[in-house]
C-alpha cells in the first residue's frame, strides 16, 4: 500500500473539483491540493452538458426573478438561503469562466449572448453554442495547469473515505494501470464525484457516473438527502438515452405527439406559442419534470411514435432553418445524423424522457460542508439545497462553479487549521479495506455482474422512474434486496491488477446498488407528489403539511435505509402553486392589478 | 448482411503477455451498433476481461479511442455496419503510444504536452470580474473557435508519423491549443507559448503529412493549425531578429 499526504484531497475532477482545486490554489498557494480522478479530468461527465449556464444578465431581469423561477421550479423545495446566495454569485462566476477563456457565444457588440431555457422567466443561460458543458470544463481543466500546487492522480479509482474518530482524514483508491492500493490522507477531502443515473437503464449519462461518491460517504453515515428527486431529461433519443438538449426548444424546437400535435397545451403549459416565437415559461420551456411527465401521459393514451429504437415523441427544429442550427445547435445535428440517421434540418428528431440527473446527493450545508468534520462536498454528488424536487436546467452548470469556489475556500480555510484524525487509526482502516477488496477481486461465486447490473437498471425504471406506483416501488426495494444478496456471491473471470475494469466495475455496482436503494427508500417514505416526485395513485398531490421537507436516507448495511427528514429552508417564498404558460401571466398580471388598487 | 461479425481484438496483459495478441469475438450485427457498444457486448456476454476505455458515448468525452482496421478511430463514432461485408475487423489500442493493456494506451507524454503549451489566458492587466466581460465579437471568436473543439482524444497522435519517430514532439493536439489561446482576442500569452512553439518539439517537426487532420473526429484540423503555427514561429523569428539588430531583448 503506497501512502501519500496532502492538505486538501478533492475527489472528481470534473466542473465542480477542478473549480474548487483553482479556489484552494489561489485560497493559499502553500496547500498542495491533491486532484484525484478516475478518468482524465477532461473526460468528466461535466463534458456532456449541452445548453447553458444560468446566471442573470440583463437589465430587465433581476436577481428575485432567478430565484424565484428556482424556488417555484424546485416545487419549493429548495432551501431559500442557499437558493439567494447562488443566484447572487451565478453571474460572476460565469464572468470568471469568460476571463479565463471559456469561448461563451457572443452578440454582435461582443458581449455575452443568453438563451431561452425551460422554466425560466427571462433568458439568462449563457452557453457556449451547444457544448456549454465541454467548453467549461476544457476551460477549468486547462486553467488548472497553471497552478503548479495542484497535483493530479489521474486514474485513481476511489473506493473508499479514511475515517477515524468521526473526522474524515483522507480517501483511499486503486491506481488503475498498476492495481495498488493508494491511501492519500489529508485534514480536508472534497467529494466532486457527480451523480448516478446509471443506476437506470436509459439514461443520458457516461458510464463513469456511477454515484462513487455518495456511496463513499453514504457508507461512513453521512445522509443521502433527498434522493427520491430523479430528472428525466424530457428529450434523450431512444434506445441510447443521448442528451437532446433543451437549448433545442429554447432556440424553438417544438415537440409533436403521434398526432403532430403539441401535445404540452393539455398539461397546464399552454396556450400553444406560434413556431418560431418560443414563449418563456411556455409549452416547450415548462420545467422538466411537467414536460417528461406529459409524454409519459401521452404514452398512456397511446399517442407516442414507435421508433425502431422505442416509444418517442416529435422534436421538431425543422423551421428554425440550416443555419440557425449550425450556429446554435451544430453538436445536436452532429449526434442526430451521427446516432439515428436523422438530420433535423429535414427531420423531427424522435425523443423520449431518459434518466438525467439526481437532485439529491449527500447532505451539506450552504457552505458545503457535511455533517462529517473534515468532508465537503459539491456538485451533482451533493445536495446543497438548491434544486428542490426538480432542477431547472442550466442551474447546475452555474452550481459546479458558485460552490466549486466555496467548496475550495472552505477546505482551504480548514486544511490550515485542521488536524488529520489519528494516522494510524486511518491506514489500519485502509488495510481492512483493501484485503476486501482483494477478496472481491478474487470472488469466485456464481452471479455474472452484468446480470446484477440490468436488473438494478430494470428495476428502476420500472419502480422509481417517472410516475412511481406504489407495488412497483416495492417490489423494486425487493428487488434491489435480492441483488444485494447476490452481489455477495459475484464471480469475477478477471484476478489481475493492471487496468482490471471488472473488478472496478463490480466496485461501481456496489456504489450504484447503494444509491438505488437510497432512491427507492426515499420515494417509498415520501408520500406526496412533488416535482419530479410523483405517485399518481396512492398520494397524487403535494402535502406540504407533512413533508415541506427534505428527506435523509441513512445506510444501514444489509437493512433498508432509514429514513429521517430535515426541515427546509423559507426565507421569503411561501409555498404556492406553480404556474406556467397562460396561467403564470393571468396571475402574474392580477397581482400587478392588485398592487396598483390595493 | 450476415448476423454476426468478427471482431478481432489485440489482446496485451503486462506481465502476462510478451507482445498483443489478436483474439476473435463474434458479435451479432445490427446497423446501429458502434465499435464501443460491440466491446460493451464483448465484457458484458463473452469476456469479462477484455479492457479498453469509455465514457460518454457521444463523441464528446475523448476517451474510446482505438485503431480500427488500422485507422485511428473514436469506438462510439464507429459503426459496424461499415465492416459488414467484409465480416470481420481488427482492434487495437492506439498507436504510438505505449500499451497498457487490451486496448489501453498510455497517453501520459500527451497530457505533458498539453501542459507544455501554457494553455490559459494570460491578461496584461487583471480586469476585476466587476467591471464584466471581455467584449469579443463573433468574428472574432470564429477566429479560434474551431480550434477550441479538441476533445483531446489522442487520435491524431496515433495519426502522426513524427510522433511516431519520437515522442518529444509536441504534436498535433498541443500545437492546436497553443494556436488557440494565441488567436483568442482576450489573451496576452502568445509571447510565453512562442518558446514552446519553436523548440526542437514544436512546430517545425511537422512535416504537414496532415493524416492527423483526416482522423480528428471533430473537425478541429489540427495540421492547418501547425501550419499557422510555422507563420507564427516565422514572423516571430523575424521580429526577434530585428530587435537584435535594434539592440532590442529577444523575447
């Protein structure tokens, strides 16, 4: 086992780690800042995030607006504290990007150009054409090299936290290319893993998003929060799963049913906006959580198109003409012809819902920080309390960022105060952890690992997917129980230790069947309908009577997760109803009567 | 269109293995089926041991890169029905770098040169993030937008026959970053790249071959960026030369 010291260990080095190793280099120059990942840094799931980055702009909009299109979009949700100090830091952190060289698209008199996205009241998502999320991460990657106190392990697999005493004290890892165990210890660790939509089996995400991080610190009693909140991203092409992105409908897309018509007029998001004249707020810029749940209605009813590749619907940019696309949208033209032979400027895009983000994550407070000393936490792998029950899209982009930076000031401000927990509590730890996962690598049981792994990816979809019934969501946690147990009994072909990726998959489905299960625990203890939240049999509404709350999903071994609650945080936005389209302006204007003639 | 395909796949285990050797998959072919869902099928169904890389599977992470029949090639933007006649094709890791194993190269000496390129921005005078943005006007992002599409996925190393030869060379990839920074209308840094840029390792190596262009997946043209390069490394060898005649410092 080699053992390796720093002042600051971040774990992930996708938008939110490489954002918070830059904050604790230019914190204190001293600290040397140990970047750790499993894949090179600019192969980060980050890479794929299409549309845009929110962050207020334009003297017409206004800081309240953002917050409010959140809160509202987060179902309430969203602790409010957390909520005002992100949308008061978006921005500049989105300026920083600029300064550091992201290539944002522009208008004609050089200043930063924004966009249309869903949910949102006023266009303020910048976006770099349609590879907002490439281009950020290339910039952050890149900007990183400079700073010569950030040390990368590249290609260091994390399995485990270091913990003694209560108090984090490092993470522990496998160099991939070699096999050997690496126990890198530090008074200050950063968890920056991203989340864990592959526990689903159509899902827009990379394979290395596997929930790591979660399980890590799920695994040492640090809560999951509010794990029951899944985003389906209303537009994946079927079969893959590939992230259509809703910058498509920003820019005018419109989705059609197997009628051609448009469909989201019948689900509280109309009246039907003219083609080529998007509406904020409207139809096709819903928040996604009601426009994945108008297909899923939509299928009901038996109005969806079958596609060779499943069940779609029309996405149709067809008017918005060639060059148009090839300015703002040359990425989704490149994946349409590319991986279904369709060239949107001739031809709808057929598209389905598909698992795209986890609201929740591992609890923190505004500042990051876990209930655990010693451990942060930030990004998709962490619920800072900004998203609620559903995420508006283009938050999360401007998220990595706003608490990159504070994740990275904190563990700065910790790592020259902080002491480590004992050393050689930490590295016994280390050494108990490792023959395990020997044992693992040598497991010669009788259960194929890609069996395990379908059915969990099956049984999500079935049971915690987009409207959630009450006998499929039980019989998921069975099943979910079931695969457990014969996770214990897996059989591994491959016992080397140079680039073993079957032992390192085997790790990651222990990571995923751990998540899943907090998803599922959660989903069965809330019983109300919010956000992305819905079980439209047994508990069809909001209750905000008994679960305006955040739900924490403790581990509790071979047992059921438990499941505890948290209050949310209110400041200035009292629970309302939420409203889009034609009904959002009626009251939108009713209230300003009102204001006018008290 | 049979209803199989051979795959063959260079197979090396350090330690196990004195050199890569070809083992044969068959894999059911269907038209929309990539190279990378072919391996997926290959780990998941028939062998568990087979290693390569992947993420994204959208072209856009870099990372699945591979020799396809010979040719550099992204797994994911591969399709097997392009091999379906002949009914077989043959895999192996990238070339030009060392192998790991199965299909994994070692791309260490590439991440070094990205490094060596001082790819940020550099500002002659820090503007606080409270006075806004650096006004950049379309035109003038076009100027370097294409070369900032690099996904850094390593195939046009494989490509380059001068990387080949010796692995010093700054390459394709690099070169293009440094020409990316140099033509972004924000950053001062051109001067600080120009060493890099015309060492021993930089863009005189080139010898404008231009297969690295041919393979890139994303259109980036790394090889017209060398060239611009060579402009660049000239006109600076040029000043340089006309400050020593003025008594002038080399920078």
């Amino acid at each position: 086992m080699r053992q390796e010291r720093a002042d600051i260990v971040i774990i992930g080095g996708g938008g939110a780690g490489l954002r918070a190793a830059i904050a604790a280099a230019e914190a204190d120059p001293s600290l040397d800042i140990a970047l750790v990942s499993k894949v090179y840094p600019m192969r980060s799931h980050t890479v794929a995030a299409e549309g845009g980055c929110a962050g207020v702009v334009q003297d017409h909009d206004s800081l309240a607006h953002h917050f409010d299109d959140t809160v509202s979009g987060g179902d309430w949700l969203c602790d409010q504290d957390v909520v005002d100090y992100f949308v008061r830091h978006a921005t500049e952190e989105n300026l920083r990007l600029e300064h550091w060289g992201c290539p944002w698209s522009r208008r004609p008199d050089g200043r930063v150009n924004v966009r249309a996205f869903g949910g949102m009241k006023i266009e303020r998502t910048w976006f770099a054409a349609d590879k907002t999320g490439f281009h950020i991460l290339h910039t952050l990657f890149q900007t990183s090299l400079k700073f010569p106190s950030i040390r990368r392990y590249d290609e260091l697999f994390c399995t485990d936290l270091l913990v003694a005493d209560g108090q984090c004290g490092g993470v522990q890892g496998i160099h991939m290319a070699t096999g050997e165990t690496v126990a890198l210890l530090a008074p200050a660790v950063i968890i920056a893993t991203g989340g864990a939509a592959r526990v689903y089996r159509y899902n827009t995400n990379g394979g290395i998003v596997t929930g790591d991080g979660m399980a890590m610190a799920y695994r040492q009693g640090v809560p999951l929060r509010d794990m029951e909140f899944v985003q389906y991203h209303p537009t994946g092409l079927p079969g893959s799963g590939i992230l259509i992105t809703e910058a498509a409908r920003g820019e005018g897309g419109v989705l059609t049913n197997s009628e051609g018509y448009r469909y989201l007029q019948d689900y509280g998001l109309g009246p039907e906006t003219p083609l080529g004249a998007p509406q904020n707020k409207t139809m096709e810029l819903g928040p996604r959580d009601k426009v994945s749940q108008a297909f899923w209605h939509e299928s009901q009813a038996g109005r969806t198109l079958s596609s060779p590749r499943g069940e779609a619907v029309n996405l149709d940019l067809r008017h918005l003409g060639e060059a148009r696309i090839n300015e703002r949208l040359p990425f989704i033209r490149e994946l349409a012809r590319t991986y279904i032979d369709v060239d949107p400027v001739h031809e709808a895009i057929p598209v389905r819902p598909t698992a795209h983000y986890t609201m929740g994550g591992i609890q923190t407070d505004g500042r990051t920080a876990t209930v655990m000393p010693g451990l942060f936490a930030v990004g998709e792998c962490a619920s800072v309390g900004l998203h609620g029950a559903n995420r508006l899209g283009s938050n999360s982009l401007a998220e990595l960022s706003v608490f990159g930076r504070v994740a990275g000031e904190e563990a700065a401000a910790l790592a020259r105060s902080g002491s480590t927990p004992p050393e050689a509590a930490l590295l016994g730890e280390a050494r108990d952890n490792a023959a395990r996962w020997e044992a693992l690598r040598g497991a010669r049981g009788t259960e194929r690992l890609a069996d395990l792994r379908n059915a969990m990816a099956e049984a999500m979809e079935e049971g915690v997917g987009i409207q959630r019934m009450p006998g499929a969501m039980e019989k998921t946690a069975a099943t979910l129980r079931e695969l457990r147990e014969r996770y214990g009994h897996l059989r591994l072909e491959d016992d080397s230790l140079a680039f073993n990726t079957e032992w390192l998959s085997a790790i990651e489905l222990g990571f995923l069947l751990d998540v899943a299960q907090a998803m599922t625990a959660a989903a069965l203890a809330r019983r109300e309908s919010r956000g992305s939240h819905q079980r439209p049999e047994d508990y069809p509404t909001r209750d905000d009577a008994g679960y305006l709350k955040h739900s924490l999903a403790h581990y509790r071994r071979a047992d059921a997760p438990e499941v505890a609650w948290q209050d949310v945080n209110i400041t200035r936005s009292r629970p309302g109803e939420r409203l889009y389209g034609g009904a959002a302006r009626a009251k939108a204007d009713a209230d300003a009567k009102e204001e006018a003639e008290p | 269109m049979s209803d199989s395909i051979a795959i063959y796949v260079a197979r090396y285990r350090p330690g196990q293995d004195e050199a890569p050797t070809e083992q044969r998959y068959d894999v059911p072919l269907s038209t929309d089926l990539s190279v990378l869902e072919a391996l997926n099928y290959i780990k998941d169904e028939l062998d568990p041991t087979l290693a390569y890389r992947w993420s994204c599977r959208m072209a856009i992470c870099g990372s699945c890169g591979v020799m396809i029949d010979g040719e550099p090639r992204l797994g994911c933007k591969t399709f097997l029905r392009e091999f379906a006649d002949r009914g077989e094709l043959h895999l192996r890791a990238l070339d030009n770098f060392p192998v790991e194993r199965d299909l994994i190269a070692d791309v260490e000496r590439f991440m070094d040169h990205l490094e060596t390129v001082k790819p940020w921005t550099v500002h002659n005078s820090e503007r606080p993030v409270s006075e806004g943005e650096y006004r950049q006007t379309p035109a003038e992002l076009e100027r370097y937008q294409q070369f900032s599409q690099c996904i850094n996925c390593g195939l046009c190393y494989a490509a380059c026959p001068q990387f080949g030869r010796d692995d010093s060379f700054l390459g394709p990839a690099a070169l293009t970053l440094a020409l990316r920074y140099n033509l972004d209308s924000r950053d001062d840094g051109s001067a600080g790249r120009m060493a890099a840029l015309n060492a021993d390792e930089g863009v005189w190596r080139c010898t404008f071959v231009g297969y690295c262009s041919e393979v890139c997946p994303k259109d980036v043209d790394p090889a017209q960026a060398v060239n611009r390069g060579k402009v660049a490394s000239t006109i600076n060898y040029g000043l340089n030369l006309l400050r020593l005649a003025r008594g002038e410092h080399d920078t």
